[in-house]
C-alpha cells in the first residue's frame, strides 16, 4: 500500500526516548525526501513523565496531523490513555505495543483498530546496549518504507560525541526492529523521492520565531521562563552572543516587560516571550509602551487556560487580552503566525512594524506550532525597508516636541544623551513636548495621534494569506488564523479536489483591522466558516464585530487541547456546497 502521507504516533513513559525517536525518524525521513511535521503531548510535570510523538511524513510540504492514525507504536503503556482523545483511530489504524507490558488499554480501541504485539524489550536486552525505542524505530522504518541508510546517517551525527559503541548497538537494534516488522500486520508506505538540491529545513516554530527576531534587528531580550515559550528563550540565548546581542533572564514577567522598554528606550531594538500567565503580568508596562511610544515585541506562545490551565496543551484563547488587554484606548499591533515556517517572517515582521511606528507588537503563537518540528522547503528570505525614525540633535533654540503631532502620527525617536532632546516618557499623557498634561485638547491630539500612525500604515498584502481552490473562489469563504491555518488549508485542498470552489483567508495582522482589504478578499461570498481553537469563539466574535461578514456565516470552534482536522472541515463544506 502505497500513499502521499502515513501518521504515526510514538508513545511511552519517562526515559523510553520518545521524542528522541521522534526526532531520529523525522530527520531520516528527510534524507529520504520526504516532507514531515512532528507534534508532541506530555503532561504538565516539569521534568519526564509520559509523552506521545505525532509525526506524519509526506511526499509534499504538510500544515498539520491528518484526521487519524496509521499507527500506534508503544514502548510501554504508562498512563497512554491520557492522550487517547488526541491520537484518533480508524478501523483500519494499527496498535502496536509490548507484551511484556500487558494488553492494549481499552481507552484506545473505541474504534476498532487492528492490534499486533512486538517484544521491544526483549529483542534490545540481546544487544549489548540496545534500547528499546531503537527496536521500535527499526520496525517504524520498514513499514513505512524508510530506508536503513537514512537512518544511519541520522544516528551517527546524533551519536557522534558518545563514539563507535554506541552507535553500533544503536543500529543493531534498529536492524533487529526492521526485521522483527516483517511479522507485523501492514500500513501504508512512502515511496521514497529525490530530495531537492536545496537542503530542506527542520525547525521548530519557536526557533523560527527567534530566527525572525534576530533577522528582525533585535539585541536585547529580557524574559521570564514559562512553557512553551522557553524554547525560544533557549534557542536565542546563544544565537544573541553570535551577533552582539543580549539575553537577560529576569526575575519575573513584569521585570522583563520592562526591561525591554527600557533598552529600546535607549535606541535597542528589544524583545520578551512568554505565555498567557505571563502576558496578563505585562498588561500595565504595555500600556506604558503605548503612552509613551516605545517599540517593543512581546511574544505569546498561547497555552490552555484561564489562569495555570495546562502547561503543555494548545490553544488559541488569548486573543481578546491579545486585542483587548490594556486599559484606555490603547492602539497597538497584534500579528499572529500561521505555520511553523510563518513564525519566522511574521516575528521579523512584527519587529518592523513596531520599530516604523513606535509602539509595542504582540506576536501569538502556540504550544502547538511553537513545540512543533517541520521539515520543510528553505524558507524565501526577505528584508523590510523601514526602521525607527531617530531624531538629531536640536539646532540652537529649539525645543524638542518628542511627540509633535503631525500627518503620519510619527514622531522623530530621541536616543538619551542626544544633545537637547531631553523629555518626560512616562505613562502620563502629555502635551507634544512631552508635559505631562490633564488638558482635553492634549489628551485627543494624542490619541488621534496614537491612532492614526497605525490605521494609515501601509500594511500591504502581508495582513493575511488568501488561497483559492483550483477551480476559483466560489461563494464561500474560510477565515482562520494561526495553527487552525493549517488544517483548514489541507480541507481547502481536499474541497478543490472533488470540484468544489472557495477560498481561505489566514489573517496575520489581527489588530489594526482592516475592513476594506477584508472586504475586497470576501467579494463574491455568501457564505463563511470561521475556524478557531477556543471555547468561546473569540475570533468569531471579532470579526464580528469590526468586520461585514457573509449574511450566513458560521463558527466551527472547540477548546483545546484537541485540534481540528482537516477532515471535520471538509464536512462543513460538502454540506454547504450540497
């Protein structure tokens, strides 16, 4: 059985190498061709505790995991029922696991999958440093058509400090899972492609997102950690030094907000991740931001919640604090990426647009697309043109006006020290030289001011990604946004392949809104699905509310941690086009 995509899932406790596995088989298959996406579920311990990898490899580029599983490979069964609402199978899926570790756990065989036993076990403790998940990986390799050569190049760079040894058992136990798989009911194969001369990517998208930050221009960051956005802390970390910049692990959220107001205050173009525990700290020092027009980027990889919720679970819920955070009339930017690879050029992006207009920029992202591994074509590197405006020293009798109110509602930037620009930047409002003042017709001037730097901007098409199908856009429309992008696109695909006609509308810029381009990318629609991940439809209500929408539209939207599939969309869309 051949196909253009397999999913599997790898699972087990603590210590069985899980992602390790995971991530030996997603760089294999990328010296194979093959395209590959791999996700990851844990549960909120801080260190260990059981893990499942999802990967799902592809003769074409992919945006998400497909609506089931091929396969199930289990080193062990360590509380594996927590991700059975996650890992969905068909009847035709297969369940692999350990007879050492007992049977199948009923949480798994809701739909009937088919269930074969591997002796992972037993087969590693032959081989002088043998593991288990090697064994697993050898099977993985032959029944989905992964060649043994790949595998080794894999291993030995992997195993490269840690010498000939253990790269030897490693392989022998590899070997031994690929014979062992010729007993093992089939799944689909792969059929193996010339891998392009262009070397494909494997990234993750919080390691793209601080790619875009430092191609952004960004030296400093001050930041907190909080899952999952630490990795990008830790992927910046190094990638700082190697081009003069800092990082700055801070004491607190709060600490880090402002600290990174305070260096691009002082000309340094600065930056803070977190998540929405950590986003709801830093409300006030945003505010502040904005009064005072000071750039900055703070990054949210969204988690579950209100409040702690779950750590390690995805979901798209922190869009109305995003949007809606700050007390007062607050204008600032809000971007949001929508795949792995976009978290590179929408975080440069972001930086841009904060640095040319001088007011902080939220960047959403996920747990979900951050945590994720693509392989994926090399990204088309790109540049901006604008940057801050930076005043220069006043001549003999003039008074600086930090915030003069002018067309564009930008005003040159002082770097401290520059003779005679000395000024107030606090969050007080002011007048135009930066007094503090409780005057009416200064409150307004500024606000029009704060405001209209931003809606004159000139966004250009980068404020959302528009696909159509083959045949056109037809009369119905598909809005989404960040990680629900991907699926969404894959049920866009599947539609055009069985002659049916819409088009999907991936906003990037969140907030400002932007009505006229809106509804220049929905002329012609009757009808609109919006997809999101939240249990209240929050971007549902939004584009409700500053946008003219189809007469019939609907909201498809669910909590997290369960994503969409591609599948549940398509069904949304045959029953409209029936």
């Amino acid at each position: 059985m051949t196909t253009h995509s397999v999913s599997l899932v790898i699972a087990g406790s603590g210590g069985a190498g899980v992602v390790t596995a995971g991530s030996l088989l997603l760089n294999a298959a990328a010296k194979t061709g093959w395209y590959a996406l791999m996700s990851r579920s844990s549960g909120p311990q801080i260190r260990g505790g059981e893990a499942a990898t999802m990967l799902r490899f592809a003769t074409r580029p992919i945006l998400s995991q497909d609506d089931s599983f091929h396969l199930l490979m289990a080193i062990d069964w360590d509380n594996i029922g927590r991700f059975s609402a996650e890992i969905p199978f068909t009847g035709n899926s297969l369940i692999v696991g350990d007879p050492a570790h007992g049977p199948c756990p009923a949480a798994l065989l809701a739909a009937q999958p088919r269930q074969a036993t591997l002796a992972l076990a037993d087969i590693a403790e032959k081989i002088e440093g043998g593991r288990p998940n090697m064994v697993a990986l050898g099977a993985i390799a032959a029944m989905i058509g992964l060649p043994p050569q790949a595998m080794q190049a894999v291993v030995e760079q992997y195993l490269q400090r840690k010498g000939p040894a253990a790269i030897d058992a490693s392989m022998a136990a590899f070997h031994a899972g690929f014979a062992a798989a010729a007993d093992l009911p089939a799944i689909p194969k792969l059929p193996a492609i010339a891998a392009e001369k262009e070397p494909r990517w494997s990234i993750t998208g919080n390691e793209a997102t601080g790619l875009g930050i430092l191609r952004g221009g960004v030296r400093f960051v001050a930041a907190y950690p909080i899952t999952p956005a630490t990795e990008i802390l830790e992927w910046l970390a190094p990638s700082l030094a190697k081009v003069g910049g800092v990082l700055v692990q801070a004491e607190d959220e709060l600490s880090s907000i402002n600290q990174i107001i305070g260096a691009s205050y002082g000309g340094v173009p600065a930056m803070t991740a977190t998540s929405g525990p950590g986003l709801s700290l830093m409300v006030e020092a945003l505010g502040l931001a904005v009064a005072a027009e000071v750039p900055i980027v703070v990054v949210d990889a969204m988690r579950v919640g209100p409040s702690t919720g779950i750590a390690t679970k995805s979901e798209q819920s922190d869009l109305n604090i995003a949007v809606y955070g700050m007390h007062g009339d607050a204008p600032h930017i809000v971007v949001a990426a929508n795949s792995v690879a976009d978290c590179l050029f929408t975080s440069q992006w972001a930086v841009h647009l904060a640095e040319s207009m001088q007011t902080p920029a939220i960047v959403l992202t996920d747990q979900s697309m951050g945590q994720s591994r693509a392989i994926l074509p090399r990204p088309t590197p790109f540049t901006f043109s604008g940057q801050r405006i930076t005043a220069p020293a006043a001549g003999e009798g003039e008074r600086y006006q930090r915030y003069a109110v002018n067309g564009s509602g930008i005003s040159p930037m002082a770097i401290p020290g520059t003779p005679g620009l000395a000024h107030t930047a606090d969050g007080l409002e002011h007048n135009p030289f930066g007094t503090p003042s409780s005057q009416a017709s200064d409150h307004q001037a500024q606000l029009d001011k704060r405001s209209r730097k931003l809606t004159q901007f000139n966004y250009g098409d980068h404020w959302a990604d528009i696909v159509d199908t083959d045949a056109g856009p037809g009369d119905i429309a598909i809005i989404t946004w960040g990680s629900s992008t991907g699926p969404a696109l894959e049920a866009l695909q599947r539609f055009s392949a069985t002659g049916g006609k819409a088009r999907l509308i991936s906003l990037r810029l969140i907030a400002p809104v932007q009505p006229d381009r809106m509804a220049a990318a929905l002329a012609g629609t009757t009808r609109a699905l919006v997809i999101e991940q939240s249990h209240s439809g929050q971007f549902y209500r939004m584009l409700r509310a500053f946008y003219d929408l189809p007469r019939e539209t609907r909201s498809l939207h669910q909590a997290g941690p369960l994503a969409f599939g591609p599948g549940r969309i398509l069904e949304q869309l045959n029953s409209w086009s029936v």
